[in-house]
C-alpha cells in the first residue's frame, strides 16, 4: 500500500470489505500532485521526493499553470525529482502535443482523463486519441456528440458521478448507458457532501469517503488517481 495518509483514510471508508479486498483496493490507488492556495506545486513535489514516492499522478490543472513558462518549470522539476512512473495525467485543453509526448516517452502514462465539455479539442493530440479519457462533470450540460468513438474510453470521477446521482442530472444517465460500451481506464477519488451534493477537494473526515462504498465495481479501474488537495503526507 502506497504510503500516505488520505490513502489511509480512503482505504478506511472500504470498512465493508474484506482485509484482501482492501489491500487490493489500495494497490490502485495514487497520490497525486494537486495545486491549491494553500499547497503549491513545489510544496507537494517536496513531499513527494521526502517520501520517496516513484509513482503518482498528476493534476496540472491550476490558474497558475494558465502559463506555459511554468509548467514546462514544472516539468523540469519533475526530471530532478524521485518519481519515475505517471500512471495517469489529468490534462487540461490547451496542453500542446509535447507535453503529452513528455508524460509518454518519459514516464510511461498510458492515461490521460480530459473533460467531456473539451472534447472538441480532441483534435490537438492525433497520436493520443487511444489513450485519452473522457471525464464528465454534474452541472446537466453534455455533448451531443458521440465523442467516445475518437477516445480510449471513460474516466470516472467518483464524486462526480455520486453528485450527478444525486442531483438527478444528465451526466448519469449517459454514463449508466457508455459504460456498458467503453472502459474505465481511470479515475479520479475525492470526498463529498452528501448535505451540498458536490464534491470535497479537500477531505477532513473518513465519512467524507463513505460514498465510495455505495459504487458498483463495474465503475472502478486500474489507477485511481487521488485529486484531493490535502498534504500528501
């Protein structure tokens, strides 16, 4: 089990389940690099070398990385440190084919999630179309387009799909309907509000990760990336 202590507190909410389910659980689960106020992103990568985590996703996806100047500093931050495998990068929709080729060539990242609201950008990334990952949000605005024809298939964002659930939206339903189609490659774990109906970018309490065990298998994949903004330790 990888060390950490959200992982901890994720593999604590899966209290249902049996001592090896929950090992096996835990061997799918990432720490990720998530960029928030009050951790920035060289906070969390000095964690992770203190750590000595070789494998964690990533989630690049703050303001400040509205500036290429500072992700491609990012990037080289990221050669100088002890991560050697990225299974999963969560990409944002201006990202250019080199950074994907970067994640690939170098790290071995085999998934890349991008918002379903993106997918007309699709175009941008030719050599990666098998290997992105539709993500859908819960605010009942989807695409009428069949995009997952030009994907590798699903991301699933637990929160996201619980909210989507919850509020009754469209974005369930579609997905209740693709994933009988597509594969789940990815995923994307945080906490939620059962009061607010939304998802918790930062966890305080196990009961925060209950929902989880409400999810049928059929949902979870290989590499559950944790978007949490939490410290990694």
């Amino acid at each position: 089990m990888r060390n950490s202590t959200v992982n901890g507190l994720v593999v604590g909410s899966f209290t249902k389940l049996n001592y090896n389910k929950i090992m096996k659980l835990a061997d799918k689960i990432y720490p990720a690099i998530t960029i928030c106020p009050k951790y920035s992103w060289r906070y969390k990568l000095g964690e992770i070398n203190s750590l000595g985590l070789k494998e964690v996703s990533l989630f690049p996806t703050f303001p400040i990385f509205d500036k290429i100047a500072v992700r491609r500093e990012f990037y080289q931050a990221i050669e100088q440190s002890c991560i050697k495998y990225i299974p999963h990068v969560h990409i944002r929709n201006d990202f250019k084919q080199w950074e994907l080729d970067f994640f690939y060539h170098n790290y071995g990242t085999r998934a890349f999630s991008i918002h379903e609201s993106f997918s007309k950008d699709l175009y941008k990334w030719p050599k990666y179309h098998k290997f992105l990952y539709l993500k859908y949000d819960y605010d009942n605005s989807i695409s009428t387009k069949d995009s997952f024809k030009d994907v590798g298939g699903l991301c699933i964002d637990f929160a996201h799909l619980w909210a989507s659930k919850n509020r009754i939206t469209k974005e369930y339903q579609r997905v209740k309907i693709e994933i009988k189609k597509y594969k789940v490659d990815c995923n994307h774990l945080n906490g939620y509000s059962h009061r607010y109906k939304h998802d918790l970018y930062y966890v305080r309490y196990q009961h925060q990760l209950d929902y989880l065990k409400e999810i049928p298998k059929k949902y979870f994949s290989n590499i559950i990336s944790l978007e949490m903004n939490n410290s990694i330790r």
